[in-house]
C-alpha cells in the first residue's frame, strides 16, 4: 500500500504516496514502514522471548508511524486532503501486525531441556 496513492490534494493537483512526497514537506514516509517489517519478519523467524518483545516494540513504533500519517495529512488553511483507501490499508495492516506480535505462535520449552539442545 506504500506504492499506491496516499492523500490527494486537489487544489494543487497534487497526489502524495507513501514513497513519493510529489512536491510536498511530508517526506517519504513509507519507506519507514520497509524498515520496520523488516525487523518484524526477522524478529518473527527467530524463536526467543526476546525477539518476541522486540517483535512487540517494532509493531508498536509502526502503528504509531502510522497514526502519525493521520495526524499530518490533516487540513490546514482551508485545504483538506482526500485520504486514499491505500491510507487506510496502512493502518489496518500495522493494526494486524500489531495483533500478530501480541499473539505469537510460540511453543513453551520444557524444563528438561539442557542449554545445549
């Protein structure tokens, strides 16, 4: 969804995505988003406690990212941007990611286990 229109807007005929800030002051906001999967998919592959709090950490740096777009693609001096449905997927999918780092897939260890195994 980072590739896909973000806000338009109109009276500058302007259409901002997630990694292009099409003669904006946003940035490229979008990129990121590649950071921070990034670390999640690692995180997510490695089976430690403490990459499951890392994973937990990284989701919730996201998710605020992402509420952050939000809050500077509002209106400001009479012009309102038109929010995209890419927009919106963002913040669905940093939701789902979030939910999946609070709900790993993770097997408890035994006690009987050596550190060796």
């Amino acid at each position: 969804a980072c590739f896909f229109p973000w806000i338009e807007i109109e009276s500058k005929s302007i259409v901002v995505r997630g990694v292009d800030e099409a003669g904006t002051h946003y940035g490229k906001r979008g990129y990121a988003h590649f950071f921070f999967l990034f670390f999640f998919i690692a995180c997510s592959l490695i089976n430690r406690i403490w990459a499951k709090r890392v994973n937990i950490f990284v989701a919730a740096l996201n998710l605020a990212w992402t509420i952050s777009h939000l809050m500077v693609f509002r209106c400001e001096g009479g012009d309102c941007p038109a929010r995209q449905p890419a927009l919106w997927t963002v913040l669905v999918s940093s939701v789902i990611i979030i939910l999946a780092a609070l709900f790993p897939d993770m097997k408890p260890m035994s006690k009987n286990n050596n550190a060796t195994t």
